[in-house]
C-alpha cells in the first residue's frame, strides 16, 4: 500500500533557491535572497484565506498579480511569492516588493502542480497541523 502522508520529522525546510529549481521558475525580485529557508507553502487565490491560516516561514503561491498579494504576504511575514500559470507580476508589483525586500518568483506550472512539487519534495502545508496544535496555531497548553 502506498504511503500517501508524511510524519511531521518528514518535513523538510527547502531554500527558495530549491523552490525555483522544483518550479523552473523565473526571479522577478529578490535574487539575492535565494538562500532563505522556507518552511511551508500556501496555494491560494484567496488572500483572506491565507490572512486566516498561513503562519510560519511560508511561501505564498497565487495566480494574482494586484497589491492585495504584497500587502498580504507583508501582514503574514511571508519570506517569499510564486505567481503560477505564467502570470507576471506589473513593474509596480515589482517595485513595491523591491522596496521591502520580498522576493517575488514565477512559474508557468498551475497551482496544483506547482504545490504537488513541492509537497513532493517534503514541504509541508499550511494546514497540516503539528500534533497537539489546534487551527489557530495554539497548543494544548497556551489555550
């Protein structure tokens, strides 16, 4: 029987310069910052959705391309964002990223794919919860 879920020491932390490897992708900004570790990843379209349960050293994955996505990424501490299905961010897109240091990365891969591969290679979601964490990131003994 296939083995379908990894066990939390399975995780792996993978530097963007991994990410843009798995996802052939192209830096639009932040070409410098190749080597910070992300430690989880968040496909969606939905900002509100990412507002709500992204945490940790995350990398963003969406298809849109307007200020909602920095602004997001900014309020979540995301270490980085991938625009998937080809999409590419607009110069002003890239000079406000630019400005506070958030490394922007594209892939012509779809959202699926593109969080397969990373999965694949041992990155853990968002929504996979560390034994004793509840959905709001709380332990047992923080409630």
């Amino acid at each position: 029987m296939p083995h379908y879920f990894f066990s939390w020491e399975e995780y792996v932390l993978l530097k963007l310069r991994e990410v843009k490897e798995l996802l052939e992708a192209e830096v639009f900004t932040g070409e410098d910052k190749l080597d910070l570790e992300v430690e989880s990843g968040f496909g969606s379209d939905l900002m509100s959705d990412v507002l709500a349960f992204a945490r940790g050293k995350v990398i963003l994955l969406t298809g849109l391309t307007n200020n909602h996505v920095i602004n997001t990424a900014t309020m979540v501490d995301a270490v980085a964002v991938v625009f998937v299905r080809g999409k590419r961010p607009g110069p002003e897109l890239i000079a406000a990223a630019e400005k506070i240091g958030l490394p922007l990365l594209g892939t012509r891969f779809i959202m699926f794919s593109s969080c397969g591969r990373l999965y694949q290679a041992g990155l853990k979601g968002c929504s996979e919860l560390r034994v004793g964490e509840n959905l709001a990131g709380e332990t047992d003994e923080e409630k």
